[in-house]
C-alpha cells in the first residue's frame, strides 16, 4: 500500500498536514473535492486536484461496470431498529453505505430509535447487527448512558463492556460539531465503529444562522459537513443516522404542514429519509419518503421502556 508522502507532489510537510486535517488515507483524499481539500489544507487548489487524481490512480478509481458495482452493493450491511416493521419499509434495516435521515416534530423518537441503534449495532449479524460500536455526537444534551443500560437488557450484552463500544460526545456549536466528525476516522479504526450518529444534524444551524443573509453561508457549512459524513460511510463501510426537526410550513394548508430543515442540501445528501410522527400512547408512525430504490411505505412502531419494538 502506497503511503500519503508517496504520492507523487506530496511531501512529508503536505502529508502532516493532511493528516492533521483528517485525510489519513488515500481513500479519504480519492473522495474528496479539490475546493474543499484546498481551503481546509490551505494549499493550492491545483496542487489540491494533482493530489486528489493520484491518490484516485493508485486506488483505480473510476468507472465500474454494473456488475462490479452490484458486488460491492452486496456487502453493504444491515441494522435492525429493533421493530419488524420498520425495518421491512427500510428494506430490512439502516443501510451502512449511506446517510439515513429520521425526521419530525419533538418527541416523535428520533432520538429514541438512535439509542437503540447504539445497541442493535453491536448484535452479530444473525441477530440483525454489525459486531461494531457506535459513535455519537450530541448537539442537544439528550443522549442518556441509563437509557441504553434499560434497552440492552432485552440483549445478550454485558453492560459494561456494551456501554464502552459507544462512543460520546456533545458538540457545544456547529463548528464544534463539524470538527467531531474530522476527527472521526481515528476512532472508527481504533473502536470498529459501524455506526455513526449525529442527532440532531441541523440544531445549531438553524439556531446560529438566523435570517436570510447568512443561510447561503449556513447551506454551503451544513452542505459540507453532511458530505464529510457521507464520505466516512462510503470509505468506512458504515451506517450514518442523523436526526433532523421539523419547521413549520405555513404556506402549506393542506396535509401535514412541516418539512425537516436543511432544505435541498439535506435531501441531496441523504440516501433514505424517515418522517416520524405521534400516534396514540406509544406509537409512532414512520414514513419513507425518500429511498433510491424503495416505494414510499408506512410502518408502526413503539416506543417502550426497554426500546423500539411492534405494536
Ligand atoms: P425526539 O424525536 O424529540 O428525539 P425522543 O426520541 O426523545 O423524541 O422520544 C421521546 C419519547 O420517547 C417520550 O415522549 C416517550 O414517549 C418515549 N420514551 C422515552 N423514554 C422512555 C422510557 N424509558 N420508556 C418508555 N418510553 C420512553
Ligand atoms: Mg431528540
């Protein structure tokens, strides 16, 4: 395997600072954009380009044919969330390879479903998980040790060693929340992480960027930070799920008046996207509303104390 200083235009002075940006890898720098890779490495963007079309090279990137493609789709892996259901309207569970979006109004269990993602993902796959931990980042300080204690005990895990393969942080701004992600790729080796989670995605974008002036500036940040996380699930073989809220469309006066914030970048981005609601008691109602290959469905789904399950 070709090293970063290796690559023809890159020496050890430009491969400490890739590294030190988060491009530890020819497979991080294959994927990346020239504009991007210039600003946040602060070299040229031609330099940026060579770099980039090397490391592509040595890796062979380019045009597949279906049939290659088909291969490498057969080894994307598969999370229960815990309800029959739902993993039947998402094809048989949260698709590692892409970016999963739950979407909806406060308390409709987004964050619910994540902590039960966090323990899910550590199952074998027999019993519907990927043996890997979880990363998550939290922007709205919901994140609770003691709920995943209460739905690990429907599993065969141990509490503590269970507790260790999810790892936590709570992003205090969206630059903060932003450089968590940069600095995943360590972690994602060092702990087998197949699981990465961002709940909520856009809080502190909405909250920091108020008014129009500044949402070009708020939609190219969020823009790309979710191709940053889009990125660590193509090149880490794992399952990003971000948690989204809702804003209220009062243009709208028929049907459900609300649409999850971040607009076109978000729904560009994503791979699936789940719109959640209340129903009676615990109950909940899930959507897929956006899939490259599956039809629009509802399931149900509950919400008990010891985690996701069917009505
Ligand atoms: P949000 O979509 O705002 O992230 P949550 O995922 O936090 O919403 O869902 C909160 C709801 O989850 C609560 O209103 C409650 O119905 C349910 N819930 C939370 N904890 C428990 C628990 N220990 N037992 C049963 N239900 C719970
Ligand atoms: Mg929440």
């Amino acid at each position: 395997m070709v090293e970063l200083e290796e690559l023809p235009g890159v020496g050890p002075a430009t491969a400490a600072k890739l590294k030190e940006a988060g491009y530890t890898s020819l497979e991080t720098l294959a994927v990346a954009a020239p504009k991007e890779l210039s600003t946040t490495v602060d070299i040229g963007e031609s330099t940026a380009q060579k770099i980039i079309q090397s490391a592509r090279e040595q890796l062979e990137i380019g045009y597949s044919t279906a049939l290659e493609f088909y291969e490498i789709r057969k080894v994307v892996g598969r999370i229960t969330t815990g309800s029959e259901q739902l993993d039947a309207v998402l094809g048989g569970g949260i698709e590692t390879n892409g970016i999963t979006e739950f979407y909806g109004p406060f308390r409709s269990g987004k964050t619910q479903i994540c902590h039960e993602l966090c323990i899910k993902t550590q199952l074998p796959p027999e019993k519907g998980g990927l043996g890997g931990g979880a990363l998550y980042v939290d922007t709205e300080g919901t994140f609770r040790p003691e709920r995943l204690v209460q739905m690990m005990e429907k599993e065969d895990l141990e509490i503590d060693s269970a507790l260790q393969n999810v790892v936590y942080a709570r992003a205090y701004n969206s630059d903060h929340q932003i450089l968590l992600i940069e600095e995943a790729p360590n972690i994602i080796q060092e702990k087998n992480i197949k699981l990465v989670i961002v709940d909520a995605l856009t809080s502190y974008f909405r909250s920091e960027y108020i008014g129009r002036g500044t949402l070009a500036e708020r939609q190219q940040k969020l823009n790309k930070h979710l191709h940053q996380l889009l990125r660590l699930a193509e090149v880490h073989h794992l399952a990003v799920v971000v948690a989204n809220q809702v804003m209220a469309r009062p243009d709208m006066f028929f049907g459900d008046p609300t649409a999850p914030v971040g607009g076109h970048i978000v729904a560009h981005a994503c791979t699936t996207r789940v719109y959640l609601r209340k129903s009676k008691g615990d109950r909940r109602v899930a959507r897929v509303v956006d899939s490259p290959c599956l039809p629009e469905s509802e399931a149900v789904f509950v919400i008990k104390e010891d985690g996701i399950g069917d009505p």
